[in-house]
C-alpha cells in the first residue's frame, strides 16, 4: 500500500462521434436548405430512429422537454387536467405538463427500481387526470404491464418518458411498440446525441400527424397560404441536428451490449459493500441500455452524500447526486401547482423521500470501461466509504 488514494484511470469520452458525425454535417451543410422543410436529414432520421423503436410514427422535435410538451398537448392535457408523474425524475416530466396549464400530480416510485409505483399511480388517478407518465429510470422500464391495465382502465393515456431508453426493450418490444406514445431526448449526456434534440414515437400516424401541426406553429406541411389550421409553436429540429442523429443511431448497438456485460460486474462488486444497495432490475426489461450506472446509500444524507461524490469525482469517477424530489425543488410550486403542500406530497412518497436523499449516479460512459476500472470504481467507493 502507497497511502496514496487510489484513483481510477480515464474512461471513454462522451459524447463520442467520428468521420460518420462528419460526413453527416457536411452533407446536411451541402443540401442548402438546412430546416426540415427543405432538407431530408430530419425526414430520414426520423423513419431510422422510429424503425429501431418499433414504429414508422416518429417527430424530430428541438429537444425531449419540447418532445413530452408535444406529446402532452396531442394527448388533450391543458387547463383542468391532471398529468401524473414519478416525484422522483428529472424536472422535465412535471415541467412539461405545467407549461401547458395542468396540474403535475407526484406519486411515489419503488424503492428498488426507482421507477413509478403503479399502486401510487391508481391512488393518484381523478376524474381530472389526463394522462400517466411513467419514466423509464435510466433504461429500467416501469411497469408496462400493470401501466397499461391502469390506464385502459381509468380510460387514460399513457406517455412514456423514454429520455433514458433508446434500445431499450420491455418483454422483447421497444418504447414505440408497447401501443402507447414515448417521448426521447437527445440532450449532450443522453445515450444518443446531437448536444440538443429530441423526438416522439407515436403509435398511429393520426396522433403523429398531429403533432407534426404543433411542432411546426400549426402549419400544414404543404400550405402555401399561411393557413396555421391548430396552436402550436416551433419544435422543429435542424437538418443539422438530425444528420449527426443518424451517425448517433447505429452506435447505439455495440454501446449498449457493453453496458450490459459491464453492469451485472459492476452492480454485483457494488452490492458487495457494506451500505450500498445498487438500483434493482426487473426482469422484463430484457434490454437495459443503461443509462445511469445508479445505487443507493440508505440513511447517508444529502450533507453526507455531496462529500462522497465530490470524493468519488476527485479520484477519476464522474460520479452525481441523484434527482431531487420534484415536489422539493422550487420551481415546481411556481406553476400551476397542485393544492397539497410539500409535507402532504412527502408524507405519501416515503420511498422518493429516501431516495431524494441517499441516491447517487455515475456517467453511462464509466460502463463503456474495461472489467478492469469496475473494479477500481468499486475499490474506490469503498475505500470513500471507509474513509
Ligand atoms: C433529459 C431528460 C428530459 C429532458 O430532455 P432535454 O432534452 O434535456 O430537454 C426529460 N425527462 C428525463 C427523465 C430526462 O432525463
């Protein structure tokens, strides 16, 4: 032993592109005609990543906040209606529902999978609720089965957040397959990226068509008359955009294959150390791209926990605090917000209440490392652990 800490040594870059990247932008430069309605890079991606999702309905949209707006509005929420979320995802799934003037319900997600709960989604639903948006926790399905059953039920729609589940697949089928709607982002961090984007993956071309009026301010695709026949805004995604989407696409394979060797290791050396508990998967989900290598520190604090990932930082692994609870960011209670306080929501999510707390994420890149650096990333924890 040297009494140096150890550290861990560089994994891969991400984002990741090449000569594919490349020869995309310059061909999206050369068309001369760089927005959608020009050009074909958008076009094409879209029948690519709607193809590799399991449905030719796909929209390219500027990011995957504007691709959940989108979705929402086509599925009828606005004023009056309630969209119901996990308390424990990115902002972006409450805040989309609040842009348009519904009220975000939080519910409760598993301890486990840190995915919605669906016996909290049931208790939540009102005659007021519109739509149930489950979030994929980085690459982990919800419960599609019992997700599905409920919404049939309660006569609502269903919108997959999928903002960490490109490739992913629940029981053999991908986020477009399962007959309800799922909207991706393309964000600098995601599994797939152009630094922004975003897209939504209808089940029907009527749905699809659409939101192809909304994301382009209403506008039919051939009108010459300015006739802006519904509301809507501009969502359009460049062509440029769309041309390194379509480089990004086909590395999604290889990528997430070795995500999937690297975590069943990884989760297995973490779960090795005393109070760490790695984020469980359910078995349905029978391809996980992984896009948070996540785990759980149960009772560590948020003080606690913000010394350990700044410590696991400094030593090479680019480790995060996890989300915040929705209900406990401020922002949240700037919209429309519901008529129940913070105490109210928390005290019927004690599971998000935990994890809020005592939840950390690494980087997807750190499982497109060697065997060698989960090890390390391991020893490394547990050595900030004991320290
Ligand atoms: C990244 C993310 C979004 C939003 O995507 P942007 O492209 O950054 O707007 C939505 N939901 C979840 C769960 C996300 O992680």
């Amino acid at each position: 032993m040297s009494g140096q800490p150890s550290t861990v040594s560089e994994f891969p870059e991400w984002p990741q592109y090449g000569d594919e990247e490349r020869t995309g932008l310059i061909r999206a430069l050369e068309q001369g005609q760089w927005w959608r309605m020009g050009g074909s890079e958008v076009d094409s991606f879209e029948r690519e990543f709607g193809d590799y999702h399991g449905s030719p309905h796909a929209l390219a949209v500027t990011n995957g906040t504007h691709a959940l707006e989108v979705a929402l509005e086509v599925l009828g929420v606005g004023p009056g209606t309630e969209v119901i979320v996990p308390a424990f995802t990115f902002i972006s799934s409450s805040l989309a529902a609040q842009r348009l003037g519904a009220v975000a319900v939080p519910v409760d997600v598993d301890l486990d999978t840190y995915c919605v709960d669906p016996a909290a989604v049931e208790a939540a639903i009102t005659p007021r609720t519109k739509v149930i948006m489950p979030v994929h926790m980085a690459g982990q399905f919800a419960d599609m089965d019992a997700l599905d059953k409920l919404a049939a039920d309660a006569g609502v729609a269903l919108l997959q957040d999928a903002a960490h589940a490109h490739g992913a697949q629940w029981r053999g089928r991908r986020a477009g397959a399962l007959g309800s709607v799922a909207a991706f982002s393309f964000q600098n961090g995601k599994l797939m990226t152009a630094g922004e984007g975003g897209a939504v993956v209808f089940p029907d071309e009527e749905l699809r068509e659409r939101a192809f009026l909304v994301h382009s301010c209403g506008r039919p695709r051939t009108d010459r008359e300015y006739l802006h026949s519904t509301t809507g805004s501009n969502y359009r995604m460049s062509e440029f955009t769309a041309a390194v989407l379509r480089a990004q696409l086909p590395r999604l394979d290889e990528q997430i294959a070795l995500r999937e060797q690297r975590w069943p290791l990884l989760s297995s050396l973490l779960a090795e150390i005393p109070g760490v508990v790695p984020q469980a998967t359910d078995p349905r989900t029978d391809r996980n791209p992984h896009y948070m290598a996540m785990f759980r520190i149960p009772g560590i604090g948020i003080e606690r926990r913000r010394a350990v990932v700044d410590a696991l930082i400094a030593r090479g692994v680019p480790a995060f605090v996890a989300f915040r609870a929705i209900y406990r960011c401020e922002g949240f209670w700037m919209a429309d917000a519901s008529d129940e306080s913070v105490e109210v929501i928390a005290a019927r999510c004690p599971n998000t209440e935990q994890i809020h707390s005592d939840c950390v994420w690494l980087h997807h890149r750190t499982l497109l490392g060697t065997e060698q650096q989960m090890h390390e990333i391991a020893a490394v924890l547990a050595d900030v652990l004991a320290g």
